[in-house]
C-alpha cells in the first residue's frame, strides 16, 4: 500500500454505533488511521486537534447537522481545506446540490458498502 493512503487520518462522524463500527473497520483495513466523533461539536473539535485529511459526515447529528459543521469548518481557516464526503441515510433528491453548496467534494448515500466509502476517501485524496 503507497505511504500516503497508509499514513492519512480520517475523522468519521456519525451517531450511529453500528454504522460507526463498521466503517470506521472499513477504513482501517483499507489502511486509514481513522478518529471517530459523535456530535457536531465533538467533530468541530476534533478537526482542529487532529487535522484529519479528509472527514467522513453524516448530516444527522444530535446537537447540530452534518450542513452546520461544514458551515464552521470551511468558515474556518485551520479547517476549511479539508475535503468533507457526506454519508448520510437522510435520502433526498438536493443531496448532491446541497453538498455542493456546503462546499463537500463527495456524497454517498447509506447503506454503502464499505469498500465504496474507501475508494471515496482514495478519491478526495487524490484531488486534495
């Protein structure tokens, strides 16, 4: 595996135990070092600390959405450079729109294999 892929960190957000679980595995195994926050306000924080190479963000949260964390992450200089993918099950036919506009160079839709999630990543890192 190149050393780039081995050595990128991702932040996955998401509230949702076994979704997290199975990708945050996912991501390992495709040799990603991989930090998982529940909330908004947690992924906020975590951004800052651990500056992820690209953050993986369900759109719903418990105490704000995936669309206001990427609001405060790209208005914010130290943050606003890191590609988001969304990865939501809140299914709706702006998805792609509005993950454009919120300044996110992915969408995938759940359930998604891991694998595709994976090569998400892969993908964003290379255009990063």
């Amino acid at each position: 595996m190149e050393e780039p892929r081995a050595a990128a960190r991702i932040l996955l957000v998401d509230d949702e135990p076994d979704q997290v679980e199975m990708y945050h595995f996912a991501l390992e195994h495709a040799g990603f070092r991989v930090d998982d926050a529940e909330t908004g306000s947690e992924a906020i924080a975590q951004a800052h600390e651990r500056r992820p190479n690209v953050i993986v963000l369900d759109v719903r949260l418990p105490d704000m959405t995936g669309w206001d964390v990427c609001k405060a992450l790209k208005a914010d200089p130290v943050t606003a450079a890191i590609p988001i993918i969304i990865l939501t099950a809140a299914v709706s036919a702006t998805i792609g729109q509005q993950a454009a506009e919120h300044g996110c160079v992915a969408h995938l839709l759940k359930p998604c294999y891991p694998e595709d999630l994976a090569q998400m990543v892969r993908r964003a890192l290379a255009a990063a």
